[in-house]
C-alpha cells in the first residue's frame, strides 16, 4: 500500500500544478485516469498477495508430505530388506555366504576371530536363523520383542558372519519400532562401531541422529547427521540427514 501511495501522490502533483490551465471536465478525466491507474496497481498487488499465499500454502502441503515420508521411512526400510532377504533365499542359484549382507566383508572387531568357513549345511542353518529373525520383525506379524532376542542371539553366536552386520541394524529397528530408544541407540552404534565396511551404516548413522535429537542431545545428532553426509553424500539417508539439518538450522 505505500507504493500505491508513491504512486497516488506522485501522479497528482502534476495534475494539481496544471490544475487551473484545465477546464473541469478535462480535470475530471485526468483524475479519472490516474484513478484507473491506481485501481490497476492494487489489483496487481492484490493479485501477487493471493500467489504469495498459494506458494506458502504449497511450502507448507510439501513440509507435510516429507514427514510423511520420513514417518513411513522405518516401514520402508523393512520392506525393502524383507524383499531382497525373499530373493537372496529362494533361489539354488544364489551362491552362499559371502554377498548377502554387505558389497564388502566386515571387518573383525577388536575382540573377534576370524571364524573358518562353513559348511553348505552349517551355512543353511546360519541362514535360516537370520530369515527366521527376520520374519518376527515382518510388520505383518510385528513380533518385535522376539524378533530383537533373536537378532541379539544371531550376532552373539556369529559376529564375524556375512549376515551379522544386518542382524545388527535389524536389532536397533526392533528396539526402534518399540521405542525402546535406549536399545535402539546401542544397537544401531554397534552398527558403526563393529561393522564400519557394511551398506547399513549409513542408515544406522540417520537413526542415531534421529535418538539423539528425540532425546534432546542437538550436538550429538548434528554430529551423526554430518559424519553421514561427509561420508556418505550419496546414500539416501543422507539426503534425509541433510534435509534435518536444514529444518534445525531454520
């Protein structure tokens, strides 16, 4: 509105200097005009307010629709695993044991050995527990309580094992989906402590971020958020980490 008054007192000054060098009905025509000018200014403004309005509403629906997606980001991340655990079991054509849990093996923690190969019936039985744990945590059956006893089971018994760091990071999604926070925030940092090499690091990093900013600890989930950025900027979880960062940031 000021600059429709700019514009108002501006566009009179002329006509009130010339004023007396007009008859009246040129005068009522000039102000006419420069009425019409004024009335066409306020209707663009009017018409770019109710855009500005349409573009915070659009903000405002997409905002939404990103926790949206972040809330389903758990299920999604169940699905996926539950999917690609269907297609690594049920072929003879799959070889054994090495592929299944990371592109590259995990590394031996500290306190571990290095376990001799197996057998094809002893690798059959270690598989067939990790896809029994598995199937506890299917949110069809939402066995959540079970599903965390087996994983916890299967990395004591086999921590060196291709599958242990999924087992790992399916323990944290266990204790996760029962906001057993605590739980879910070891488990997830054993990911990255124990396993460094393996895919689920850099969604066991988002999580973490995740804990600690629901518990309040700003610097620590910055921290887990911008060490999975830096070092994994082309994960999915890091486009998820940095669009929280962003959020707190704002």
């Amino acid at each position: 509105m000021r600059a429709v008054a700019a514009v108002l007192t501006l566009g009179l000054l002329p006509l009130l200097a010339s004023a007396a060098e007009l008859s009246t009905s040129q005068r009522l025509e000039l102000l006419e005009r420069r009425v019409n000018q004024i009335t066409n200014l306020t209707l663009q403004l009017d018409q770019m307010r109710g855009e500005n309005r349409q573009l915070r509403g659009e903000i405002e629906r997409l905002g939404y629709q990103i926790e949206q997606l972040e809330r389903k980001q758990r299920d999604i991340y169940l699905d996926v695993d539950q999917r690609l655990g269907a297609l690594q079991g049920g072929g003879a054509a799959v070889p054994p044991a090495p592929a299944a849990a990371s592109t590259q093996p995990p590394p031996a923690a500290p306190s571990e050995r290095t376990l001799p190969a197996a057998s094809s019936a002893d690798r059959a039985a270690i598989e067939a527990e990790y896809d029994a744990a598995k199937a506890l945590l299917n949110p069809q059956n939402k066995r959540y309580a079970e599903a965390a006893k087996a994983f916890e089971a299967f990395v004591g018994k086999y921590p060196a094992d291709p599958l242990a760091a999924n087992a790992q990071y399916w323990l944290g999604e266990a204790h996760y989906v029962t906001q057993n926070n605590a739980a879910a925030l070891k488990a997830f940092e054993g990911v990255v402590s124990a396993y460094p090499r393996s895919t689920k690091v850099p969604d066991a990093l988002y999580k973490i971020g995740k804990l600690k900013q629901s518990a309040g600890d700003r610097a620590g989930a910055r921290s887990s958020y911008e060490q999975l950025i830096a070092e994994y900027p082309e994960s999915a979880a890091a486009g998820l980490a940095q669009h929280v960062l962003d959020q707190v940031r704002k």
